[in-house]
C-alpha cells in the first residue's frame, strides 16, 4: 500500500468545497479508474457474503434486491457529499464484519427484527459520532480485543471458503491459485480476478445456474415495518456496532490521515453515516460505514499525484455505486446464477488479508494475548447461550480476562 509506505505525505491544504468547474478541470481518468477499481474490489469480496446474509436471514428477493439498491444508493450519495464537501477521497463501505455476524445469527430472527437490530445500530453510530463519543470510547477499547473479535468473526468464513474444495475442486482450485499467484504479484487485483477466475471455471466445467425468465434487472426499495427486541439488540446490534468502529470507522480515518488529509474530521463522518443508514435500514440495508481496505486505492498517488485533486475517485466511487444501486436486481440475479462452493471460496479468499491483520494486531502485545486468544476462540466457536451470539460471548469473556489480568499485575 503505497500510502502506508510514503514517508513524508503530502498534507491536503484546509479549501473549500470544489465547484462544478473545478471538478471539471480537477478530473482525471485515473481517478475515475481509481474509483471504479475500488467498486469491483469491493463487490467481488463481498458478493459472497451478500447471498448468504439473505439467505441466512429468510429475506425474500424483493427484499433481498431492496437491501442491496438501498445500500448502494445510500453509499452513492453520502459518498459523493463527503467528498465533495471535504475535497477528499471519502470512500463509503458496507460493514463487512457485520455481514458475518448477521450470516451467523440473523436466522433465529425474522427479517423486521434484524431490520430493527440494524436501525438500533445506526442510531448508536449516529450518537456516538455527533456527541464526540466515538473518539472517547474507541481510546478504552484495547485494540488487540477489537481485533481479536474482528478476526473471530471472520475465521470460519475463511476456513468453510478454503473446506468449499471438497465439493467442488474443479472451480475452487484454479481460484486459490489465482490468489496465490497474484497476492505475490498484484494483491489489488487478486480478488477481481478470482472472482473472474471463478465465474470462467464454473461456466466451463457447467456449474452455472439458468437464470430464471423475466429475471428482474431494476433496483427496487421495499420497506419493512421493524421490530424490536432486546435478544436482537444484543446478538446483532452490539457487535455490528463495535465491529463498525473497530474495523471500519478506525482503520479508515487512519488511511486518510496517512494520506494527508488531515482536514477530513471524524466525528461527523461516524454521526453522518449513522444518520443515513437509518432510512436506509428500512429498506433492509447492511450498515455503512467509513471504508477500510479499499479506500487506500483511493486515496494514494496512483489515483492522482496531487492529493488536492484525488477527490475525484471519491465521486467516481460513488458514481459506480449508485449505478450498481440502479442495477440491483441484476446484481442478486447474476449472484444466484453461481455455485454455493465458489460463492464461499471467493468470500473466503477475500476476507483472508483482514483475517491476518486482526490476528497479527490482536497478538502484538504480550499484555494482551491471553484475553485476546480468548477473545478469538469463543468468537470462532460459534458459540450461543442463552440466546447471546458468540461475538458477544467473546468479547464479554476477553474483557473480564483482560479486566482481571491488569488488576492482578496493578
């Protein structure tokens, strides 16, 4: 990651939002490809989970199409304000380690009852970001368990990605040598092509799916009534929102910062999506968030040498969003038409670089290793008591070890 790399980079100066003349003048075709690389990266890593998450949680295809036009709208549109008015690369993303966690447990719920998970979720965000909160509160998270329970959370995605092999090795194969062959040569293209890499394997070896006739191709928005209950709150809301600001929100403020833009305040970046993300949740969206990963492909040099022009691959990010949005159920159509295995494979493979770099964050000190091993194994297990999930078990048992641990050496 080049960004990561730069010793000195260059600071974005305080200016005010761009007009249409000066974007005109501002763009550049490697912003707008830094953009859409950003797009594909981000959707090929996903779409995996996105099927899995409707159908973990019952959700019909109206609901289903609904939840994803809803999303990428959503995206679009705070994406493109907040770089527009911040004249930086703000990129947006879906709170990926909360895909997990609805996979995991949304099924003991019904759809308005994951849906009111999500908007209990949203409003916390949104507080915590507007009344300065957030910046209190993730200073007394120790970060070895944020990434501790980041990582249990994803493990057993990567593990049932890599086991998809047995069932169906002629597709799954070629993808994890792709993988590794690109993530030595080119790691940003590496999950694009895996997932091309895929789509080819199964279509030649006859493992597609017929798309139904009529298939709908438009976006659609179905609102759902929410539902509320505390079992919910605690087994989706409180982990999706601690994963939210551990795994999106911190990570992405640090890639702006390191790319310079030092202008861009993060208390309002949380409140904004939180506040977005309540209509949005409506409509059966996942919960937004701060991009991580992918926003580095934005913001470095290679999508502009000067920093106070890169703000272009923000919009242009946004502008493939919100066609995809436009497009949405072409996008839950086309992702039916794949195999289970390479659906599973490919999400896999594409959480295995976040995977790693939670486990190396959460046992880089040795104050913390015993409660963050613990954290990580109670999470991976799977484990429910009581109707509690086990990412809230698992930070529950980490944080009383870690509690205990500091107490005993004070």
């Amino acid at each position: 990651m080049s960004v990561l790399s730069a010793d000195l980079p260059e600071s974005m100066p305080e200016l005010p939002p761009p007009t249409l003349r000066d974007f005109r003048r501002d763009f550049s075709f490697s912003a707008a490809l830094a953009g859409l690389v950003a797009v594909v990266v981000s959707y090929s890593g996903n779409i995996g989970l996105f099927v899995s998450v409707f159908a973990a949680g019952h959700y019909s295809h109206a609901q289903a199409v609904s939840a994803i036009t809803a999303m990428y709208l959503g995206m679009a549109v705070i994406g493109a304000a907040l770089s527009w008015r911040y004249r930086a690369p703000v990129i947006i993303g879906w709170i990926s380690a909360g895909l997990a966690v609805l996979i995991q447990d949304s099924g003991r719920f019904t759809v308005p009852e994951t849906v009111g998970a999500l908007l209990a979720s949203a409003f916390v965000l949104m507080v915590l970001g507007y009344t300065g909160l957030y910046e209190r509160l993730t200073r007394r998270i120790p970060v070895p368990l944020t990434a501790a329970l980041l990582g249990g959370v994803l493990l057993p995605f990567v593990l049932r990605g890599v086991a998809a092999t047995a069932s169906l090795p002629v597709v799954v194969v070629p993808m994890l040598l792709t993988y590794a062959v690109l993530r030595a040569l080119t790691p940003r293209y590496a999950v694009p092509a895996v997932l091309l890499v895929g789509i080819t394997a199964s279509a030649l070896s006859g493992n597609l799916h017929p798309l139904p006739a009529g298939s709908q191709v438009w976006g659609s928005l179905h609102a759902v009534v929410p539902a509320f209950s505390a079992l919910s709150w605690l087994s989706l809301s409180l982990p999706i929102t601690i994963l939210a600001l551990a795994s999106q929100h911190l990570p992405g403020v640090a890639i702006l910062r390191l790319s310079g833009y030092h202008n861009v305040p993060a208390s309002p970046i949380v409140g904004g999506t939180g506040l977005l993300a309540l209509p949005l949740a409506v409509f059966g969206s996942i919960g937004i968030a701060l991009a991580a990963i992918t926003a580095a492909i934005c913001t470095g040099p290679e999508a502009h040498p000067d920093v106070r022009r890169r703000y272009v691959a923000g919009v242009m990010c946004a502008v493939w969003y919100a066609l995809l949005g436009l497009f949405g159920g072409a996008v839950i159509v086309s992702a039916g038409a794949l195999p289970l295995a390479m659906i599973q494979a490919l999400a896999g493979l594409a959480l295995l670089g976040t995977v790693q770099g939670a486990v190396v964050a959460a046992f880089a000190e040795v104050r913390w290793r015993e409660s963050a091993a613990l954290t990580l194994v109670v999470t991976a297990s799977g484990l429910s008591l009581w109707g509690l999930s086990s990412p809230l078990w698992g930070l529950l048992i980490g944080g009383l070890s870690a509690a205990l641990l500091r107490r005993g050496k004070a």
